[in-house]
C-alpha cells in the first residue's frame, strides 16, 4: 500500500505547482505575436521557425527524462532545479543578439520547461489520494488553456509597449515566487524503493533517436523537403537508434521506459487516447486560423477573439474532468462521453465547409475543446492504479511524452493537408476521437477501482 505524504499548506502548493506548469506552457505560445519584431531585429527572417521548433523538440524528449530522473533523484530536488534553470535559460532568452543565439537558448528553455510540465502532474499524483486527485490534476490542465488564451495577448502587449526581450525575463518573477513555494511547502519525496541508478545508455540512445525524427515533422515540408535526401537519412537514422534503444532498454536495470509499463493495457489505451486528443487539439488550432484568416480574409486578432471559448472550454473541461474522475472512477464511460462531445463540435464544422457561420464555428470548436479537455485528466488518472508511487514519475511522464508525440506529428501532417482539404483534415480529427473511444472501450473500470482501492486502503486527505 502506498502511504500518503503529509502537506502543511495544500493551496500554497497548489499555487507553486500550478504556476510551474503555467510557466511552461506559457512559453510555447508566448512568442508567436512577439516573432515579427524579433526577426526585425535580429535579421532572421530564414529561421522564423527555429525557435518553436528548438522549444518543442527539447521540451518534448527531456519529459520521460525528467520523470525518470525525479524517480531517482526524488520530485521536489528536480522540481526546483527545473524552475531554476528555466529562469536561467529565459534571462540568456532575453539577452541573445542574433537568431542562432536565440535558438540555442530557446531549445535549452524548452528542455527546462519539459522538467517543470512532468514534474507538476508528477507531484500532483503523490500527495493526493485517488478521491481527491483528480480534481487537482485538473486543476493543473486547466493551466494549459489558460496559457494558451493569454500567451498570445501577453506576448502582444509586451511586445507593443517594452520590447520582446521582456517576454522572457517576465518568467523570472513568475518562475521565483513558483520556486519559493515549493521550496517553503513541498515536503520532500523520495521512495525507498526506487532506483538510485540512471540508465545513461538508454537515455543517449532515446536523444539520439527521437530528435531526427521529431525535427524531420517539425520541419518537414518547410526547412526540410519531405523526399530530401537529408530527411530521409535522418529518419533511417532515428529507425536504428530507436531499435537499439529498444534493446537496451530490454536489459536495463533502471530502464527509461519499463518495459511491464508498456505491457500494460491500460497505459497502452490511456496513452494513446490521449494523443488521439492532442491531433485534434493540434488540428482545430491548425484549421480555424487558416480558415478565419487565409480563407475569409479576417484579422489575426479576430481569429484570437473566435479561439477564446475554445480555451476557456479546455480549462473549463479539464477542471470538471478531474472532479468527474476523482468521485465516479468510470474512465471508460467518460472517455466515450468526452470524445462524443468533441465528435459532436467537429460535425458543424464538416457539414458548412468553409462557409461555416461564425455562430456555428464558436459552438463547435468550444464543444470540440470540452470534451477534449474532459478527457486529459481522465487519461492522466486511470493508469496510476496499477504502478507504485516509486514508479510514478517515469508513468505520468510517459503518458505526457505520447500525448505530446499525437500532437507534434499531428500538426505536420494535417498542415501539409490544410492545403489540399479543409474538410480530410476535420475528417481525420474525427476518425482519431474515434479511435480514442475505441481503444478506452476495452478498460475494464471495475479492475481500476480495485486496484486503487487496494493501494490506497485509508485514503485520507494529505495535511
């Protein structure tokens, strides 16, 4: 049975949490309207997309990395060298002068803000007992939206009225009052039964294998041409050193990716549902832009204005989801409920086409953003039943690492598609809810109930 860690402060550490995850999905959004004035400044205009793509391939390898590391190490010393230096990366951010210099530090903050996403929902999971976790799971989701609706309008008015640097050096007092926090209140976390080894071997090959393949869909069809011969070998490259991480990973004493977690169906099922909702995330982010503004010539701020709900339905839906989640444990019933709804947004959307009224639009990319946000906490949750608190990192990192993988495919090839079809694209948005609710449709409820009931006999509140 897993014992539950005592918190004097709940609602401090709470705040510390939730500020150290908002800090990290604030700045995948944050840049965009601040991109303009900083390639004018810097000259670089031929790398306009090298700083998002240098942030999302390094905060999306480093995830599995950090949960693993905070399972040896223990969450609280990861935690708070990842706010560290992140506010260190977002000062060195702040002061490049050209646009390699930028890239280089981006990709650096980007592998800090990978530590501080895991070990949020890593944190969240220990100090709460079932009954109770799901609705601070979703509060944490909720920080994602959030994020996302004010990125682009802080990024903005920073911009317009300072200067771009100050982008980056606002997450320093943001980054230390989450650091304080935790640092006053997070109780330290390490178990006794976890692994004091780090598994140096796996972890190179894992780098070496997911970095070419993530920078080839980063950048495939932009900065490299998909038939290149560049492309092509740095795929073939990823292939054998994905095999050969896999068969490290099979004698390792301290594997990156256990291989009984992979085993496991309903990691298997959650994991991939929950990338079934990223490439509809990814997809509708991708579609009412290009329709709003390419297609009926409006403004860019007006396209932000109609992806406001969206946003506010993710919050909205992660919060309620956790809550949802905690008190009834029906994950396969909620999954099939959430993506219905999604299903239900996207159906608009497929029968007006391109000449969609706005009404119409609003209603259903806000019911699209419910359900998928509905879903991110069921997803996070269901699996913690069959995997001790010694393991939890390396879990709830690896559900977050494959829910970011769906996405980061996803906006590569259903880009490349907006040109071809608007309406393939809100198809295949469709089909992966499908999918989603497909694979949740074989978890068996009763099975996570028991094991959660059986790990955690006196669920009492942590203190």
């Amino acid at each position: 049975m897993d014992a539950q860690i005592s918190v004097r402060n709940i609602p401090a550490t709470m705040a510390g949490l939730m500020l150290c995850l908002f800090l990290s999905a604030l700045d995948n959004s944050i840049v965009g309207t601040a991109m303009p004035k900083i390639i004018a400044d810097l000259q670089g205009l031929r790398h306009y997309s090298l700083p998002f793509t240098s942030y999302l391939l390094f905060s999306t390898v480093v995830i599995p990395i950090a949960g693993k590391l905070s399972d040896v190490l223990g969450r609280k010393v990861v935690a708070l060298w990842g706010i560290g230096l992140f506010m260190l990366t977002s000062s060195l951010c702040g002061l490049a002068v050209n646009m390699p210099m930028l890239t280089l530090f981006r990709g650096l903050q980007g592998a800090c803000g990978g530590v501080l996403a895991s070990s949020a929902f890593i944190i969240c999971a220990e100090l709460f007992p079932p009954q109770k976790r799901g609705k601070y799971i979703g509060m944490l989701v909720a920080m994602h939206g959030l994020a996302s609706m004010l990125g682009p309008v802080v990024g903005g008015v920073v911009t317009d009225y300072l200067s771009w640097h100050w982008i980056f050096y606002i997450n320093i007092p943001v980054g230390m009052l989450s650091f304080l926090l935790l640092k006053r209140q997070l109780p330290l976390i390490k178990h006794p039964g976890s692994s004091n080894e780090v598994d140096f071997n796996g972890i190179t090959l894992f780098l070496l294998a997911l970095f070419p393949f993530l920078l080839c869909f980063a950048e495939g069809g932009k900065l490299l041409p998909w038939t290149s011969p560049v492309t092509i070998s740095l795929l073939l490259f990823s292939l054998l050193m994905f095999i050969g991480f896999i068969k490290v990973e099979r004698y390792s004493k301290s594997p990156l990716l256990p291989v009984e977690m992979l085993r496991n169906g309903v990691f298997r099922r959650a994991s991939f549902s929950a990338a079934m909702g990223y490439v509809t995330l990814f997809g509708i982010i991708l579609y009412v832009p290009y329709l709003l503004q390419i297609v009926q010539h409006k403004g860019a701020t007006y396209s932000g204005m109609v992806m406001l709900p969206m946003s506010l339905a993710i919050v909205a839906g992660g919060m309620s989801g956790g809550f949802i989640a905690s008190k009834w444990m029906r994950f396969r019933l909620q999954a099939i409920v959430n993506f219905s709804i999604s299903i239900a947004g996207l159906i608009p959307l497929l029968v007006y086409g391109q000449n969609i009224p706005m009404g119409m639009l609003v209603l259903g990319i806000l019911l699209t953003g419910l359900g998928v946000g509905l879903n991110f906490p069921t997803m996070n949750m269901a699996p913690q039943a069959f995997f001790p608190a010694a393991q939890m990192g390396v879990l709830i990192s690896s559900l977050e690492f494959f829910q970011i993988m769906g996405g980061v495919i996803s906006t590569s090839v259903l880009g490349n598609l907006l040109h071809v079809s608007t309406m393939w694209l809100i198809i295949l948005c469709m089909a992966a809810l499908a999918c989603g609710i497909v694979a949740m449709s074989g978890v068996n409820e009763k099975e996570i109930r028991n094991k959660f009931a059986a790990r955690y006999k006196k669920p009492a509140m942590a203190q």
